[in-house]
C-alpha cells in the first residue's frame, strides 16, 4: 500500500507541475500577443507622426517581450521538470511490480509487430476492419482493467 499513496503523491505533483507548465505557456502566447499588438500601435503611430505616442508603445512593446521571454525560460525549464516528474513515475510503476507480459507483446510478435506495443498502423490496414485490430484492441482493455485493479 505504501507504493500506491508514493504513486498518488506522484501522480498529484505531476498533476500540479503540468498545470503549472500550462499556465506559464498561456503567459507567454499571452505577452506575446500583447507586444504584437503594442507594435502595431507603434508603427500606427509612426504613420500619423506621433512620435511621442510611438516611442511610448515601443516601450510597452519591450516590457511584454521581456515579460514573454521570462515566460518562456520558466516554461522550458518546467516542462523538463514534467519529463523528469513523469519518467520518475513511470520507473517508479515498473520498478513497484514486475510487469506480467503485456497482451499486446505476444501479439506483436506473433505477427511481426514491433514487440514494445502494438502498432496498429501496421498491424491492421487502413480501414481498420481486421481481426487483429479487435484482438489487440482487446489485449489492450484487459491490460488497462487489470493496472486499474492494481491502482
């Protein structure tokens, strides 16, 4: 039981880390626009000879670029905080429990798929009405049900 509430705390901090990692995404597009948009204003007011107003709006202009760029280094260095919080928890999954064979492993092989999961675009054709895309399809929800149960 001690595994599943490190995995929940896992799964929480991952959960908070992306929203984070959103957020600071939608900053960033948002200054972005914002300088985009004081800009324009400039080169407005350029054309109608307000110097004052142009020069005015370039410096709005360049608070949101810095603004923007500061949104974009934290997001970078969030977002490979997300990558190393998820591939914590996905190690800390494999490690918890050796892992039976998945369904779809046996399946693979049996036909020549690419043995780390299934491939459906080469297990089956494009209109999907194989047998095999049902099997492997199956394969798959019983794998899912049984991590469910585990969890």
């Amino acid at each position: 039981m001690a595994g599943h509430a490190s995995e929940g705390q896992a799964r929480e901090l991952l959960l908070a880390a992306m929203a984070a990692e959103h957020e600071l995404y939608r900053a960033a597009a948002e200054e972005r626009a914002a300088e985009a948009r004081w800009e324009a204003r400039a080169r407005l007011a350029d054309r109608k000879e307000a110097s004052d107003l142009a020069a005015a709006a370039r410096a709005r202009a360049a608070a949101h670029r810095t603004r923007a760029r500061a949104y974009a280094a934290e997001y970078a260095r969030q977002q490979a905080h997300v990558t190393r919080l998820k591939q914590a928890l996905w190690d800390e999954r494999r490690s918890a429990t050796p892992p039976a064979a998945t369904p779809w492993t046996a399946i693979a092989s049996e036909n020549r798929v690419a043995a780390s999961g299934p491939d459906l675009d080469r297990a089956a054709p494009p209109n999907g009405d194989s047998p095999m895309t049902d099997t492997i399809l199956e394969a798959q929800l019983a794998e899912l049900k049984q991590r469910l149960r585990r969890a």
